[in-house]
C-alpha cells in the first residue's frame, strides 16, 4: 500500500526534456534492461530514462500517477467496457471517496451487503457468480510470497538479493510505475517473478464509478502489455479496498483477486505511523504462527512492500527467518499451481511440485528482455516488441478472456 499520490507526477520524457536543457550534471540515464539493472547507487536508479516503447505510447494512456478514467477517444476500452459493465451489480454505490475518506459513508458492517473487505475482511462473495478472493495457499506451511506498490526504481539490491537466493515472488506492480521504469518492470519478469496488477494510480478502488475502476485496471493491464509483452490474469487491490462490485469488474477483465491475511504494516513506517519496531513484531509474530502450527494445514499471504529501503531491507533481513520457518516461500501463483500466469499462453510457471524441487524458472519462449537501448533510434528488437503490444491485440486478447468469463 501506499499513501496516493495526490500531484501528478512528470513523466520520464517531461523528465529527459528537462536533464537535456537544463543540465548536464545529474546521474546518467539508464538505456537497457541490463543497464539499469546494474546500478547500484539508488539515486542513478532513480534517475529518469527514456524508453521509446513507453514514450510513443503514452497517449493511449490516462495521466500518469492520476486517477484514470476511459479515454475520451479509445473506442476499443470503451467496447471492452460495454461489454463487462453489463454484469457489474448496479446496485452497490460507490463508497466514500477514492482517497478512502469514510466519513459520510453508513454501512451495515454485521450484514455486509456488498461483501466489503475494508470492513468486515469479508473474502467470499456476496454475489455468487464471483470466486472467492485468493487470502491464503492451499499447501500447508507455505507462504505466498509476494511485495507491491512496484516496481521501485531503487529496487536493484533487493533483486539482487532475491536471485542470489534464487527465489522468485508475485510482484504486484502500479501501471504508472510500469510506465515510470520500464526496465526495472522488465528485469521483474526476467528473473521469473510473478507480475499481477495493483491498479493504474493507487487509490482506493469502491470509490471509483464502476467505469473509472474498469479504467483503473484496463489501463494498469495496458501498460503491463506494453512493457512486459503479457497480460496479467491476478491483480491486488490498494489497501486492500475491495467489494463484489470492484470484484465483478477485475472478473470481467480476468483478473483473480488476490488479498491477504496478516499485514506487517511495513508500508505505515515511510509516514511515521508505525516504528521499524512495530514492523519487525508484525513479521515475528506471523513467524511465531508458523512454528505453532497455525499453518499446518492451509499456508498463508503476508501484506509487504517493494515501496522503499525500508520495506525492502526489512524484507531481506526477515529472509532467512521466513525461509527457516516455514517449509516453502512460493510466489502466490506457484503455490496455486497456476502455470498459465499470462493471457499469453508461450509463458508458464512452474507447478508447486517443480518449485519446491528445485525447478523455479519460469519457462517462456517469448523475449522481453529487450536489451536493446530505449533511445529513439530504436534496435529492430523494440520494434517488434511494439508490433507485438499493439492494440488491437489487446482488445482481441481481453475478448477471449470475456469469452471465458461469462
Ligand atoms: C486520443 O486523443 C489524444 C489526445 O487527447 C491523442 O494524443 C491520441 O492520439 C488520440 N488517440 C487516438 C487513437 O486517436
Ligand atoms: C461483447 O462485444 C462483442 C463485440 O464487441 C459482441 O460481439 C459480444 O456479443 C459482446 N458480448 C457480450 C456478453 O455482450
Ligand atoms: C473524517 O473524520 C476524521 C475523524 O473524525 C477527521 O479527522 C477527518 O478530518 C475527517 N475527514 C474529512 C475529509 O472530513
Ligand atoms: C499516518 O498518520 C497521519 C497523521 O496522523 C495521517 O494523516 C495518515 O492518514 C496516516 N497514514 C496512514 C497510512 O495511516
Ligand atoms: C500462535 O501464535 C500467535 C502469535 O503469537 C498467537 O496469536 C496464536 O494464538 C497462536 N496460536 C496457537 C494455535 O497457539
Ligand atoms: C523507491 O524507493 C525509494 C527509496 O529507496 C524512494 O525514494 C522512491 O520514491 C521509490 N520510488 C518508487 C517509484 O516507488
Ligand atoms: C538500503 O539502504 C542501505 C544504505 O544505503 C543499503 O546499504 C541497502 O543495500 C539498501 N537495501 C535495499 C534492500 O535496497
Ligand atoms: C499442485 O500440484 C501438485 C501435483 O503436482 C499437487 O500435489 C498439489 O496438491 C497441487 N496443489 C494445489 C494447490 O492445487
Ligand atoms: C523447469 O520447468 C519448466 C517449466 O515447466 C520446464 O520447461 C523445464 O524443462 C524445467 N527444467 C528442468 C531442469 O526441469
Ligand atoms: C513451456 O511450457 C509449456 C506448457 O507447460 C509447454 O507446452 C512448452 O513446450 C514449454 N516450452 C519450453 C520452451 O519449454
Ligand atoms: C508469445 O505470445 C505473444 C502473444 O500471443 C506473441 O505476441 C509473441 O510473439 C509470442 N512470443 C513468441 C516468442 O512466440
Ligand atoms: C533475460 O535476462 C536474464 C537476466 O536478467 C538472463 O539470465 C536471461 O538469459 C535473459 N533471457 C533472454 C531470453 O535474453
Ligand atoms: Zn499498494
């Protein structure tokens, strides 16, 4: 989680106009994949860049880092939404206000109408055509492993960390950060972590019409496609803001809803909300259930951030310990046994069996791993890697998911 942002922010061309006239003394700008991911001072990683891809794409997309709606122009959403919006329930109203402000909101938490999890932890839906959240794994003594708010530019020691220990994760990345650090999204997938949505701005989801909330995660999948070449099928919410009438929208995108259950708050520190020290009992005590049999017949979803140094170091100091404890650290996915991670059916993920035997790579007979330099004179590879992402391979693609759904 993560606190919205309410300023929008520059894009990483509006950033490069801006290094290009007005100075020459600021870090230089990553220009690949491998490049960046080789950065070790995070303020170089954090540096902007220019990635052609992304930037010839940028009007196909809402403003960056601001709460998205569809498009005045883009047909191919609307139709996509014509479409969904049919099974969306008319009759769940939109709670409070997208920055989840509550005050002037009543709601009967004992009945829980809407199945609202903010409220209640409620995970089953009210609406029967809807599955269940994913809140916990089914293998026992395993955690679903997994960070959101990503991908952070300043993310290179905790990736490296995590292939040094070859262990893989559920990554649940912002579309406006996807589009902000394209290779740092890209080395995600590479190194065969998991990629879910977690929305297109961050904010709180059942405050959103149900047209904007689409928008929120048609455009977080868009910019995913676009960057990483597949469409994700799992998405979080922020905060964990969630209803049946959010959950029937994600459903008609195809998109499984992934909660939790234990939060280390790590995300509250960055704010002052919460000490490291209140973190570290959070993480010791969801350890502290491992070894008294809490989860000796279903594992579980711990709540933890790529959002800053402090929610990744504390993630790798707790390492060692989580590994200790329970007998498999798996990304959620992995732990479903969920091969076909992707829309895209030439990349799949091992089952549990496959990981937890040593086999933890992805397999995939697509490159997006596009080393090639982001400038505008583009390598033939960004070129096909546009060809691939267009649009209406993305419409054709959502369509067969609709087809599935409904
Ligand atoms: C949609 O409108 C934006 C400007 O609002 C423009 O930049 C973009 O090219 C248009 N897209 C299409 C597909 O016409
Ligand atoms: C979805 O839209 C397509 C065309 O855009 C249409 O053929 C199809 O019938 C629609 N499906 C539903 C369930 O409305
Ligand atoms: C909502 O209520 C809280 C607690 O009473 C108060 O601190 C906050 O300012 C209120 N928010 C708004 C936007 O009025
Ligand atoms: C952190 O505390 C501040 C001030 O008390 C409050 O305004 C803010 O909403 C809190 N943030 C979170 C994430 O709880
Ligand atoms: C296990 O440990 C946790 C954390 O200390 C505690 O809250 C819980 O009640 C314990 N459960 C059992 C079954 O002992
Ligand atoms: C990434 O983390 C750094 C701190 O290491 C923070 O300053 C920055 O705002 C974060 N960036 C993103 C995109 O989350
Ligand atoms: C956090 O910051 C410290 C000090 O700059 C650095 O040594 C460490 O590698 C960082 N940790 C992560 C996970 O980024
Ligand atoms: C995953 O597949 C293995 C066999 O490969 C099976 O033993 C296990 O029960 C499956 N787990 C789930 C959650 O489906
Ligand atoms: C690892 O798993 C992938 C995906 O199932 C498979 O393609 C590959 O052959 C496996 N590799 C080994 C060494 O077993
Ligand atoms: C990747 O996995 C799929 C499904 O498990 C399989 O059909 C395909 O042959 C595999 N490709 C490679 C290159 O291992
Ligand atoms: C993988 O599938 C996507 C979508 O169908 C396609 O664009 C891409 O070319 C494929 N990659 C390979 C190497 O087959
Ligand atoms: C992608 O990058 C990883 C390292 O980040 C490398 O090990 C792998 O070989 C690359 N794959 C392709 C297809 O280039
Ligand atoms: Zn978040």
């Amino acid at each position: 989680m993560l606190l919205p942002v309410f300023s929008p922010k520059l894009t990483p061309n509006a950033i490069l106009v801006g290094l290009i006239t007005f100075s020459s003394v600021h870090a230089r700008t990553a220009t690949s994949e491998a490049d960046e991911a080789q950065i070790t001072d995070p303020v170089e990683e954090c540096t902007a860049y220019y990635y052609a891809p992304v930037s010839n794409a940028l009007d196909g997309f809402p403003t960056i880092w601001q709460p998205a709606t569809i498009l005045s122009n883009d047909t191919e959403a609307q139709s996509i939404w014509a479409n969904i919006s049919q099974s969306v329930p008319t009759n769940i109203y939109p709670h409070g206000d997208i920055y989840g402000d509550w005050n002037d909101t009543t709601y009967n938490v004992a009945e829980d109408p809407d199945c609202w999890w903010t409220r209640s932890l409620c995970t089953t839906p009210k609406l029967s055509s809807l599955p269940p959240d994913v809140a916990s794994v089914p293998e026992p003594e395993t955690m679903g492993y997994g960070f959101d708010d990503g991908p952070n530019c300043s993310h290179n020691a905790f990736y490296d960390y995590l292939l040094e220990q070859n262990q893989k994760a559920t990554m649940f990345f912002i579309g406006s950060n996807v589009l902000d650090w394209p290779f740092e999204a890209q080395r995600a997938i590479d190194e065969g972590h998991e990629i879910c949505a977690h929305t297109w701005s961050h904010h709180y989801m059942t405050g959103f019409s149900s047209e904007d909330a689409f928008a929120e995660l048609y455009y977080s999948m868009k910019a995913i496609k676009l960057v990483l070449g597949v469409t994700p099928t799992c998405w979080r919410p922020p905060f964990g803001d969630v209803d049946d009438r959010i959950r029937a929208i994600a459903e008609g995108l195809g998109l499984q809803t992934i909660i939790w259950q234990y939060d280390s708050f790590d995300w509250e520190e960055q704010a002052g909300n919460i000490t490291a020290a209140q973190v570290y009992a959070n993480y010791d005590n969801f350890i502290a259930r491992v070894e008294n049999g809490t989860f000796d017949s279903e594992g579980s979803i711990m709540l933890t951030h790529e959002l800053n140094n402090f929610t990744m170091q504390t993630a790798v100091t707790y390492y060692p310990k989580l590994k200790d404890a329970f007998k498999h650290l798996v990304p959620v996915g992995v732990a479903l046994n969920k091969t076909q991670p992707y829309v895209e059916t030439n990349y799949s993920l091992p089952t549990f069996e496959e990981y937890i035997s040593g086999n933890t790579t992805t397999n995939s007979s697509s490159s997006t791993n596009s080393t090639s330099s982001g400038t505008s004179h583009s390598s033939s590879s960004s070129a096909t890697l546009t060809h691939t992402i267009n649009s209406p391979l993305l419409a054709l693609i959502s369509l067969a998911v609709l087809t599935l759904a409904f």
